[in-house]
C-alpha cells in the first residue's frame, strides 16, 4: 500500500502520467490484461518510494484500480494490485517479482458489483486472484488508462547518492468491449497526451500493434 504523507513531511515528491481515455462512452470497456516487466533497480543509499504503474480509471472519479511495480530502497521488487473504492483504499494482492522476468495483470468488471484482479508468476503459472464487492456505487466500465511514474518521499533533494529504478515496460494489450470480445486497445481508447516532463522521472507512451506500451524510469540522474 502507498504511504500516507503527512503534513510534516518535507521530502520531494515527482510524477510523470500519460492519458488514454475512451471518448465514447458505448464501447463500455469492462477488462484489461497486459505484461508488467519491473526490469531493473539499484540504490547506494537513498531512501524514497517508486511506483510504476497501469492506473486504470473507472466510470465514477472516485474508482480506480492500481496495477503497481513497486521498487524497494533494498532492491526487492513487488507488483501489487491496488483498489481505490470511493475513500477506502485496499491492496488485495502483492508478490514478490524481485526475480521474475515480468509479471501479467488482469482486471475484469462483471455486473452488478464485482472488481476482479489477478497476477501471475509466469515462472511457476500461478495466478492470484481477488475480486472485490462494491456494494455502494458500482462503476459499470473503464473510462481511462493512465501510465504513472511516481517518486515519493525522496530523502534528499538533490539526490546525495546515486539510485536508478525502471519497469520496461508496462503493456496494455487486450481491452474487452461491450460485445464481450477481447480487442487491441486502439478500438476504444484514444492517446490524449501526458503532462511535461519532471525531475527524477521518465516515462514514455506509445502504440505498438494496437497495444498501449509505456516505460518508467526513476533515479537521480534521470530528467
């Protein structure tokens, strides 16, 4: 789960996020799938949070679900799902993907109220799997994907020692439409840009065979 900042907290906190939204609202997008490939970390003794992320936006603000390569200042490496249900946060599943090659994420929106999330270990093909009940306000279809590159809590601004984070990459590679049909995300979902570039992160965007194909970078000698 992310930390929570409080008011005394003085350290430096950068983002980068890029915008893919589905202008028309009959396509009703109700699943995503694609790869999460937390490909490299080091740190000589910084401290900080970095989060890579798949935000994938729901019908309503106040629903997202969060798919999350998480990168430790001790070099371990997790991918977690988080939900954000209204106000209440809740982090259903977290492995550990320090020596995995990549890791495969799934979300499914079925009716009337059930979020459900996997990840997969493609070493051993195990699947973890949660699915969440909404009972108060249920969001029917995904509205928009979001890559997000965060660095929070950063201990020293500038940097005093030298730390490099990256997931490379993060896909989207199936989307399911209102007929039930897993498709390309290009047949729903339009590149509606990102925000200008900050300090400590990096993240790129872009198509691939109908594919959303972002990578995430953080550390102190990234622009």
């Amino acid at each position: 789960m992310k930390p929570v900042q409080n008011a005394v907290t003085t350290s430096g906190d950068f983002a980068e996020r890029s915008w893919y939204y589905d202008a028309n609202s009959a396509h009703h997008v109700t699943g995503v799938q694609g790869v999460i490939d937390p490909s490299s970390s080091y740190n000589n003794g910084e401290s900080y949070f970095s989060y890579h992320e798949m935000e994938v936006y729901l019908e309503r603000d106040t629903d997202c679900i969060e798919f999350v390569s998480y990168h430790r200042t001790d070099g371990q490496i997790r991918v977690f799902v988080s939900i954000h249900d209204d106000y209440y946060l809740y982090t259903p599943i977290d492995i550990d993907a320090t020596n995995l090659p990549y890791v495969n994420y799934y979300l499914s929106i079925d009716a009337p109220y059930y979020y459900t999330t996997r990840l997969q270990n493609p070493v051993t093909g195990t699947w973890y799997s949660n699915s969440w009940t909404d009972l108060d306000n249920f969001s029917r279809y995904i509205k928009s994907l979001r890559g997000s590159t965060e660095l929070l809590s950063l201990q020293h601004v500038p940097p005093i020692y030298s730390f490099h984070t990256a997931t490379n990459p993060i896909t989207g590679d199936y989307i399911r439409n209102s007929t039930g049909s897993w498709v390309r995300p290009n047949q729903a979902f339009t590149d509606m840009g990102a925000i200008p570039n900050q300090q400590y992160v990096h993240g790129t965007k872009s198509w691939s065979s109908g594919r959303i194909v972002t990578t995430h970078e953080c550390g102190s000698g990234v622009s």
